[in-house]
C-alpha cells in the first residue's frame, strides 16, 4: 500500500478490502458480545482514522462503520465511535457530519487530531477501567492502521485488552519493520513492540529464507508477544496483503481477542476477502488468508482450495476416529486450534458424508434437506 501524501487521492483494492473487514466485523461483534451482556455502550476506537473520504468518492473505515451502526436501530443507540488522526481529525469531522450531523447518534462520535502513542491521556482513556463486576460496561474494538509502526505500545494494547470484551485490530507494516530490524537507530521504537523478544526476534529474522519468511516471523512474534504478556488463552489471526507492485507481502491485519466467538468471526470474515488460495496451517507455520490485488479477478469467490480442503477432512478423520459427536461441540473444540473458518468445516464433513466416512442423524426431530450442518442436534458418528 502506498505511503505518499497522495495515498486519500484513490482507495486501492487492498485499501478498500481492509476497511470491509473491519467494518464487516464489528457490528457482528457488537452483536455477538451482547449475547453474553448488554452494556452501557459499546466502543469503536480508530486512532489513525483518515479523512473518511478518498478524493474518488470511496468511503473509508471511519464513515463504514457509521454506515452499518446507523442502518442497525440498537447500534445506533449504543455504539460510541471515538476517531484520532494526526492530519485528517478536523476533516474527518467535517465529512462525517456532512453525512451524519450531531444528533444522529445517541453516543455523540468524538473526533480529536492528536499523535498517537505521543499524547499520554490517548493511553490513559484506553487503560481506563470499565468493568462493572465480570463485565465490561464498554466493550470496545480498538483498530490501529499507522503509516508506518512507529507508535505502536504493546505494553498498552495488552493493557486494554485484559479488560472482559476488548479486542485490537493492529494494520502492520512488516516491510518497514523489516527494514528497521536492521537498523540500530530504530532499537528504541521496536523494544516498546516487542518488550519480551527484541532480542530474539533481532536475531532470528537473519535466519529466515527469503523476504516473506521474514515478514511471517515478525507478524508471528509480534501476536506472541501479546500471548506472553496476557496469559492464558489469546486468539490471533492474520490477514496477508500483498504488495501493490510486487509479489511479496507488505502488510498484515492482525485481529487480537481473549474469546473464541471472536477468533471464529474474523475466520468468517477473512474467508469473505481471501482471493488467494493458501494452505490454512495456522499463526505457528503462519499460513493465513491473503488479499493479493493481482488476483482481482477471483476475488470473493466461495471455491475452497481442494488441498486445503482435504487437509481439513484427513485432520478431523484422524482426531475423532470412531467418535460419535454433535456438530456444534466437534466445531468448537476443533476450531479453537485450526485457522479454518465455520464454512470450511462445513464443506468439510459434507464432503465426508458423501465418500461414507461419516454418517449422521438429527436429534430434534426435524426435517433437514442437508445431510450435515454446524448444530448441536446434528449428530456425527466418525468411521
């Protein structure tokens, strides 16, 4: 993606891809947290937001998500969009009550036009304690997208993360931070990325076989870092986007959650925006989905990759050989550990009814016109 003065002139295609995954996923997260607790507000922070308007008309993150929290009555009432951005906060302002004049949101959006990572009350707000017993009254989607990676706080975003709801979007340059490794005058910006494995990060990139390699172990690290700091159970899941002009990667979006729910939505969503077909072996061999703008032509095209696929189905044969299982748990166990998304799995255990490697009934007494789907009354009995 391109970082010239000129980048608000035209969206690219991966522009426009990372905005629809973004603004995509989070009303369905907003809906999926208020299953489990219906909060005061819940919290959309973009804290490099952009204009909201490219010079060619295309909408940007910031004025998506308002589009999909005002078509939606309860997100209307309950979503506070809080956007920064150095350059572009008082235009973004402008544009957005263009569309949306005061009044329209009951949450009213905030706009500020400080530097991130440089203004100490930005840290102070996202550190904020909002819990309320075990939930959080605000449960937030914090989406980071800097130029470059400067001013990226992982000390923070765990912070903000430990809190009951919270999830982080980080838009990463690893080209850049790539090229910073190898120099000693960045030391300082990438120890505050990388608290815990400067140094073996530092290390072991010199190591890696070619530029893509490298990009992959530092997206990899970089997701660690925040297991390492956190503890417990943290779900990170990548998204590829390759260069413009090049075959190699330049940028990943990497999601960040402490729930399973939301590890399986952005899996849906990613599959959504994927036109490059990759093995799925997960963050460890760092296999992921990939925008590549080459391949425009495929783009959203629901065919799964056959190796892909028969990958999966060799996998769940092996580990629930001679199980008997509803569908529902089988997905929820498996799916904790594998970067498939729900519809793999679907096509998936389809497939392996038709070659009688499973056989299934339904237990609620209903008519069903497809031999499997992703329920607890689909019942799956393993050859």
């Amino acid at each position: 993606m391109s970082d010239n003065k000129d980048f608000f002139a035209k969206q690219t295609d991966s522009s426009r891809v990372k905005a629809k995954i973004i603004s995509e996923y989070f009303p369905q997260y907003c809906r999926i947290v208020g299953k489990k607790h219906t909060p005061q507000m819940f919290g959309y922070y973009d804290m490099f937001s952009g204009p909201g308007i490219y010079g060619d008309g295309s909408l940007s993150t910031p004025l998506l998500v308002a589009k999909q929290c005002y078509e939606d009555e309860f997100l209307r009432q309950k979503v506070w969009m809080v956007f920064n951005d150095m350059a572009y906060g008082d235009e973004l302002k402008k544009n957005f009550e263009e569309i949306y004049p005061s009044g329209t949101f009951d949450k009213e959006p905030f706009f500020a036009n400080r530097v991130f990572g440089e203004w100490p009350k930005i840290d102070v707000f996202l550190t904020r304690n909002t819990m309320n017993g075990f939930f959080n009254d605000c449960p937030s989607l914090l989406f980071i997208d800097p130029w470059g990676y400067k001013h990226i706080n992982t000390g923070v975003l765990t912070q903000f993360l430990t809190q009951w709801g919270n999830e982080v979007f980080i838009f990463m340059n690893t080209k850049r931070l790539n090229a910073a490794f190898a120099n000693s005058l960045f030391q300082d910006d990438l120890k505050i990325i990388f608290p815990l494995t400067y140094d073996e990060v530092k290390e072991n990139l010199t190591q890696q076989r070619d530029v893509e390699a490298k990009h992959k172990y530092i997206i990899n690290h970089l997701a660690e870092e925040f297991q390492r700091i956190l503890g417990g159970r943290v779900f990170y899941t990548a998204f590829q986007f390759r260069e413009e002009e090049l075959d190699t990667p330049s940028h990943y979006l990497l999601h960040i959650t402490k729930g399973a729910k939301g590890f399986e939505l952005i899996k849906q969503v990613y599959t959504k925006y994927a036109n490059v077909s990759r093995p799925l072996y997960g963050m460890e061999n760092v296999e992921t989905y990939t925008f590549d703008p080459h391949s425009i032509q495929g783009m959203f095209d629901e065919e799964f990759k056959r190796e892909d696929i028969q990958n999966l189905k060799n996998r769940l044969c092996e580990e629930f050989r001679s199980q008997r299982i509803d569908a529902d748990t089988m997905f929820r166990k498996h799916q904790q550990e594998d970067m498939h998304s729900k519809s793999h799995y679907l096509v998936a255990l389809r497939e392996l009814f038709e070659e009688k490697k499973i056989e299934t009934y339904y237990n609620d007494e209903r008519k069903h016109k497809v031999p499997v789907l992703i329920s607890s009354s689909c019942i799956i009995t393993f050859k």
